[in-house]
C-alpha cells in the first residue's frame, strides 16, 4: 500500500450531506454512502483541511457554519498559526487551519491538503501496524504522532493518540459504535487494530 484511494463517509442523510459538501467544495475529495450503523461521541477520528492563510480559515469555516454545522473551536490565533474546528451534521469533525498567522492576500477558498488524523490507542502499534502494510514514514515525535508518505495520493494519512485528537478538536474522548468512514487503498480489504477499515480499490469508487 502505497497511499489511500478514496475516503468514504457513511451518512444517515446522503442527500443533506452531499449538499453541505458540494457548498464547501469537498464533495469531489470525499466519497458518501448512506448508513445506519449506530454510533455515539467521538468517532475516533477527524479530517483537517490546511489553507494558505486566516482569511481562508474564516471562509471554509463561515461556509461550513452556514450550512448546519456546529462550531467545537471558533477559529482563532495560536503560537502554531490560526485554526478553527466544527462538526459537520452528518457528525464527521473537520479542522481547517493555516501555519500564517496574517493574511497577505483576499482569501482564495483553496485547499492545499487535506489529511485523516486516526485517533489510535497506540501509535507505535498502529505505526508498525501501516509500516508492514507498506507505508513509509515521512513524519513520526515517538509514540505521540506519526505521518505517512502518501505520495501524490488525495489523502494524507497520520495516527495521533486517541484522547489528544479528541482534546485537540473539543470533544470528550468518549464513543462508542462505528466509525462511519471507509478507506480505499491498494492492498486489499483489512481492518486496523484501531477497527479502522480498509476496502479494495475494486470494490467502491473513488469520489
């Protein structure tokens, strides 16, 4: 496995949650299925969009208000830049943040990288766990954080420890149930230590 295919979110509400997507511009870079499976709190998981600058911050984050979302993290300055955090309706958590800290520029509503943080029990086993599956480490601070090469792939992967995620994006760490997401890559369907799953290129369609 070189770099995941496709993302998939699995909604109660396809509809509703394409139309918040499409408003966003996200819905060409997440896939959508409906799905009941019960699920509650945190999911384990998050989804962060890096822009160039706060102007583009405050923009995905108003568009994103605007249409239903919940504000977890009003957007703001940091010592690490300017970031705001809000759960879309269909209960995926997104973070979209920028290293600047002042705008040079209007903003563009472009994205630059989109990333999956696996909130994980343990990132050395889920580390060691994606390395024998063909990963390659770009990024690692020990058992605290790791990021993999993903390449040209859409999606870039990295595992942080399930109650830091969880703090990090202003929810309790609590959940239980399904993680309502589906991952696309090249090595065949698995599921992770962290239940995480995994499907064959061949059997979904990369959005």
């Amino acid at each position: 496995m070189t770099f995941i295919e496709a993302l998939t979110l699995e909604v109660a509400d396809t509809a509703a949650a394409h139309r918040f997507y499409s408003a966003l511009g996200l819905d060409t870079r997440v896939g959508l299925r409906a799905s009941d499976a019960p699920t509650t709190g945190f999911r384990g998981f998050s989804l962060s969009l890096t822009v160039s600058q706060p102007a583009d911050v405050r923009g995905f984050v108003d568009a994103a208000l605007a249409e239903g979302a919940t504000a977890l993290k009003h957007a703001t300055k940091s010592f690490w830049g300017y970031g705001g955090v809000v759960r879309a309706p269909d209960g995926t958590i997104w973070k979209i943040a920028t290293t600047a800290k002042k705008d040079t520029a209007p903003a563009t509503g472009r994205i630059d990288q989109l990333i999956l943080l696996l909130g994980v029990d343990s990132v050395t086993a889920g580390k060691r766990f994606y390395v024998e599956r063909g990963l390659t480490v770009a990024k690692s601070f020990g058992s605290k954080y790791v990021e993999f090469d993903t390449q040209d792939g859409p999606v870039k992967l990295a595992l942080y420890g399930r109650r830091a995620l969880a703090k990090d994006v202003g929810v309790p760490v609590d959940g239980t149930g399904s993680h309502r997401l589906a991952l696309v890559g090249d090595s065949g369907a698995f599921t992770d230590p962290d239940g995480f799953g995994w499907e064959a290129v061949s059997l979904t369609t990369a959005p």
